[in-house]
C-alpha cells in the first residue's frame, strides 16, 4: 500500500513541474535572428523577450514570440493566447523593434492590421515548444 502511495505522490509532483525553464539565455535566443536581420541592434527586441521570458503572470504559459517573414524582411511577433483573457492581437515588430502593426486573423483591414496570412515562414523563438499551436 504504501508504494502505491509514493508512486501516486512521485506521480503528482512529476506533473507540477513548470514546463518553461525561467534561466532562458536570451542572448542565444537571438543568434539566428543577428543573422536573419539586417538592422543588427536587436536591443528593442532582446528587452521585449526577456520581458516575457521574465513575467511572472498566470498567463505566462500562454506568451509566444516567433520569428516569421513579412513583406521580405525578417519580423518578430509577441503576443498571447490566453483563452480567459481579452488580449490584443499579436503585435509585429521589425528587427529594429518597430511596430508594424496586429495579426488580423480575421482579414477585417482595420488600420494597424496585418493579414496573418501575410506573416509567413514562422519560427518558434520562445517558448521552444508553444502551447498555442501557433509557429511550426
């Protein structure tokens, strides 16, 4: 009985474990995109990952950044896909850090809106593995 027991306990907190690892270097995050982006100060864009990578929040488990492609030039994308929350859309931001505008998933032209069709070749930046289905 009492091994039934510790493997039950064993079992319970092997499944409280936190997926993501808060000692995420985020400089090695950003080798690739040092190569994808022309504009070679990433400083903007480093800040807004650690700002993810750091947050304490109940919705930190839903925050996603991936690297994708948009009108030619390398974009990162930040956003959220928390299911309880009434969230912006993903915001794009070119490699200098410049707001481009929203992901549009729903095509409605807004001002500020991207067709997220119009966001391609995406890559998973932080989390490694995302729980929102949204990258690769």
């Amino acid at each position: 009985m009492n091994r039934y027991i510790m493997i039950f306990l064993l079992a319970v907190l092997v499944s409280c474990a936190k997926d993501q690892d808060d000692s995420v270097d985020s400089n090695a995050l950003l080798v690739n995109a040092e190569e994808s982006c022309a504009e070679k100060n990433l400083t903007i864009i480093k800040e807004k990952i650690e700002s993810y990578i750091s947050d304490d929040s109940i919705i930190k488990d839903y925050l996603f950044v991936f690297k994708a492609n948009y009108q030619g030039n390398t974009v990162f994308v930040f956003g959220n896909c928390c299911p309880f929350c009434n969230s912006l859309p993903p915001e794009v931001l070119d490699c200098s850090g410049k707001f481009l505008g929203y992901i549009d998933y729903a095509n409605s032209l807004e001002k500020e809106s991207i067709a997220s069709e119009e966001v391609t070749d995406r890559i998973a930046v932080w989390p490694e593995t995302q729980n929102c289905g949204i990258g690769n």
